[in-house]
C-alpha cells in the first residue's frame, strides 16, 4: 500500500523505456514512491510483443561498450556514458534474476529460449505489477504544464482536471505523430523531424521478379554517391531486397534518402566482400577445365549463390540451357562476373519491416544531461527510449537503448526524490 502524500511519478509511454524507467525507480524507492505509466494505445508493450518476429530481440551479445555503441547512426558517441553504466550484461542478468532465460544466437541477437515475446512482456508488466506500479492504458495526453509550485500538470483524454505529478518520465516512443511533437514543444523541448529509419527497398526489376523469397548469406550493398556500404545477409522479396544488410544500409541513411525520396542507385555484391573478379574468374577457368563438354552450366559453383540466382545470371549473359562450360565465351564470362559482383538496381521506395518501425529523429541530445537523462532546461523531467535522437541498427540495439536510458532515468528520480526527503 502507497502512503500517502509522496512523490509522484508519471511515466507517459508503455513500451519497453517506459516500463523499464517506472520498475528501475520503483526498485529503489520500495514502495515509498507513487507511481503510474500511462499509455496511449490499447495494448501496453507494442513493439516488444511483435519484435524479432514475434519473439523479441531483447539486447545483443556485443559486450564491449565502444564496439556496441557503433552500432548506433545517431547517438553513438552520447551513448558511451550511459551504457558503461547500464550495459547489455547488466540487461541478461536483470532479465534472469527476473525469471526469464535468455539464448545468444549465432548473429549475436538475445532472445528468451521460449521463442516467445509474451515472456518478455508477461516480466515486465509481472513487476510492475509486484512494485505497486499502476499501468493504465487507453490514455492519451493532450497537454502538459507545471504549476507554480513546480509540480507537472497532465491532461488525459477529455478529462477537465489534470493529473498531478513531482516527477514525469517521456517516453514515448518515436515522434511520428503530431501530438507527440506537439507535447514536446509545450515543454520546450526542440526536436530534429522523423524519418523512418529501419527499412528495405522498393525495386521493380524483372531480374528480380522470380527470385522472391531467395537470400544470400553475404552480400554487399552499396550507395556510391554517398559513399554509404552494408554487408550482411540479403533477402529478396516480391517488393524488392531486404534483409540486414539493406536495413542497415537504411539506418546508416535514414536523413539522405529521406532527402532523395527514396530514389537512387545501390551496387549489389551477392558475394560480399570474399570474392573479386580474379578470383572469380579462376573459379570460372577451373570449372571449364574441369567439366569441359560433359557438364552444362545450369547449376551454381558458388555454394553461396542459390541455383535460381546462378540461373538468372547465366541467362542474361546469353548463356542458353543446355550450354556447357567448355562453350562459355570470354564475354560471357565477363557478364557473369560483373553481375556477381557488381549489379546495379535502382531503388524506387521504400517498405516499413512491420517488426522494426524504428523513426531517426527526436528529442535533441544536447538538450539533455545524459549522465541522468534529465532535461537541461525543465528540472524533473526525464527522457528515456526512442523520443530521443537516437537510433540504432536492427539486432537489439535499439531495445538495449530503451533498457539503458530508461534504468539511469527512473533510478534518477528515486535517489533524487530521496536526497530531497
């Protein structure tokens, strides 16, 4: 049971900072502080229950603070601080002693060994609950102040009287919506505009065309005249190419190709960065040697390059069906290899991955102590998640993000409501 007359604390955002702030100061103030989050949407915890393809891609298995903090476009030198403070080892082992087990995979991502983002969400709104904290969803702020006495006035819904609260933690998420950058502006706050930052690449290519639902383990995706470079696995879709290596590229981007409606040009090494066209060549010359007259060329030499790949591009190097290799002309060759290693696509949109709808953009970082996550300009308010001008590459990074500035922001607000006491 809360006492009453104690410092209250709003948190407004029911995602995974905010929940995360709101246990992080209900962990410290045992129950001597009030607490409530308030969400707008109908389901608390949106992003987690659908990340990872539904099984929730909680952090990463980069340990070293430097190293994880590359993996960030915006936000990778201001990050430093705060994640040697909260890291992503101090994430598994909150997690753990929270009951739920986590896996590394091969790639590096952490995910519960259930498979399932509902175990994620079953913990942290299980806490919450356990500290006292009062979730409440369905609530949709339209104005915040703060009163004379310095205490922050907050409107929900249509409600005449405003909630009152010492403390207020933002965090919701990425400020795509009018009213999120209109809340932010009504406390001062500047913000650079949001772009989608997490995206593949809309192509319409009849080289592409049958190849859907092909991929490659490691190509290499480049934007020249942006001297902009990816490598990583490559999917192809029946709306263009995917996969990390192009939502990286596109985080890396984010603001350019905003800038460019999304209208350029990317060079495609479908062997990443192992082969070069001696190489290739070679490969192509011992293959000749080998099977002469006797074998035709329909199959792939290249274990990394499916037979449907290898079959598109042999064909449109005018090599027919029932060519051999001992019948591959010197020209051809060329065609074969410069498709390999150098094809060019023309990117014409873009196409939101549904499980990683990151935004680039937010709440300026100078503006903010990072050491506490407090605004520089309105004492007592906290920022913690997406709302901020960072962003990160997929594979964890941006939860491990949401995790970190949201444990500093709400473990803030206990000690000072404490030291104040």
């Amino acid at each position: 049971m809360i006492p009453e007359q104690v410092p209250r604390v709003a948190v407004i955002g029911g995602g995974a900072a905010g929940f995360f702030g709101a246990i992080a100061c209900a962990e410290i103030a045992n129950g001597q502080m009030d607490i409530s989050i308030f969400e707008m949407g109908s389901n608390f915890l949106t992003k987690v229950k659908i990340s990872g393809g539904g099984r929730c891609n909680v952090t990463n298995g980069l340990e070293n603070t430097f190293d994880f903090s590359e993996h960030y476009p915006r936000g990778k030198r201001e990050l430093i601080g705060p994640l040697s403070r909260w890291s992503q080892e101090d994430t598994v082992w909150w997690f753990r002693e929270n009951g739920v087990e986590l896996k590394t995979e091969s790639d590096g991502r952490i995910f519960p060994v259930t498979d399932s983002s509902q175990t994620v969400i079953d913990c942290l709104t299980g806490v919450a609950k356990k500290k006292g904290i009062e979730a409440k969803n369905n609530c949709c702020v339209n104005r915040i102040d703060k009163s004379d006495e310095g205490s922050f006035r907050i409107w929900i819904n249509d409600q005449d009287d405003p909630i009152e609260a010492d403390y207020l933690l933002v965090a919701t998420g990425g400020i795509r919506s009018a009213q999120s950058r209109n809340l932010l502006e009504s406390m001062g706050h500047e913000f650079t505009s949001p772009v989608p930052s997490l995206f593949t690449f809309e192509i319409e290519d009849n080289r592409l065309t049958e190849l859907s639902g092909l991929s490659v383990p490691s190509a290499s995706v480049v934007i020249g005249h942006l001297g902009m470079k990816s490598v990583g696995p490559l999917l192809i879709t029946h709306w263009g190419l995917s996969g990390p290596v192009i939502l990286k590229l596109s985080a890396l981007g984010a603001r350019e190709l905003e800038q460019l409606n999304y209208d350029f040009k990317i060079m495609v090494n479908w062997l990443g960065e192992e082969w070069k066209s001696k190489q290739l060549s070679q490969r192509i010359e011992s293959e000749r040697n080998l099977n002469g007259p006797r074998k035709i060329m329909k199959r792939s030499p290249i274990k990394e390059i499916p037979n449907r790949l290898w079959k598109r591009i042999v064909s449109k190097a005018e090599v027919t069906d029932d060519q051999t290799w001992s019948e591959l002309t010197k020209q051809a060759t060329l065609r074969i290899i410069n498709s390999l290693i150098a094809e060019e696509f023309k990117v014409s949109g873009k196409s939101l991955n549904k499980s990683e709808f990151v935004t680039c953009g937010g709440v300026l970082l100078r503006d903010l102590d990072l050491r506490t996550m407090e605004s520089r300009s309105v004492e007592n308010l906290f920022f913690a998640g997406e709302v901020m001008d960072i962003d990160g590459l997929t594979g964890g990074f941006n939860f491990q993000s949401a995790w970190t500035t949201g444990r500093i922001a709400g473990e803030e607000i206990a000690q000072r409501c404490f030291s104040q006491t």
